[in-house]
C-alpha cells in the first residue's frame, strides 16, 4: 500500500485521516502545518500528501508551491473546510490553480477519503 503524508493543524482531523487510511493498508505520516510538512517530506517522500489550506506557520499552497518546486512528480490532495469569512470551495479552487491534484472538503466521509487516495493513487 501507500505512504501517506497528512499536513493539518488539527490534531483530530490528522487521527481521523490516520484511522481510515491505516485501515486500507497505508502508512500514515502526520506533519502539524506546511512548515513541518515540507520538512518531513524532504525527509520520507511520500507517495500522497494530502494538506489542510488553511494552518498556522506556512498554509497548504505555500506547501504545495515548496513542494512542486523540489518534487514537480508530487501528488496533492488539498482540503479545506473553509473559514475566516472564506468558502471551502474558493481555497480548494486557489489550491487546485498551484499544483493539488484533487481536492476533499470538509467534512468529508470516510467513503469520500478512500475514493479520492485511490483515484489518485
């Protein structure tokens, strides 16, 4: 199966995620924010990332854009359940123009996960 790195500031959503893609199989890295995702990354490239938008220290498109830059191959999925007076679409929709493959809102249904890691797997 697949090595899966999650970036969100969310302890939750990242045992959330954890849970699910363990039970398929994946191995599941946790990064807090962009910052520490880009530096586990570097570290253990991964075969996905999927990445909150908005976190503190480095949000997911500057994740994206560091990412894309060093590993052009990477396959992102960006997520985003909106927030400070932004809609969840219109952060996916930014995300998807720097390089996120696919895009997961929030809430998103265990069902919802798995499709989108196999479709881009």
């Amino acid at each position: 199966m697949a090595r899966i790195l999650v970036v969100d500031d969310d302890p939750s959503i990242r045992a959330l995620l954890r849970e699910i893609l363990e039970e398929e199989g994946h191995q599941v890295l946790e990064a807090v924010d962009g910052r520490d995702g880009v530096r586990q990354y570097r570290a253990e490239p991964t075969d996905l990332v999927i990445t909150d938008i908005l976190m503190p220290e480095k949000d997911g498109v500057e994740l994206i854009m560091d990412l894309l830059e060093g590993y052009p191959k990477v396959r992102i999925v960006a997520m985003s359940g909106g927030g400070r007076g932004l809609d969840a679409q219109f952060n996916l929709r930014i995300a998807t123009d720097f390089g996120a493959v696919q895009q997961m809102e929030k809430p998103f249904t265990r069902q919802q996960v798995l499709d989108i890691v196999q479709r881009v797997l």
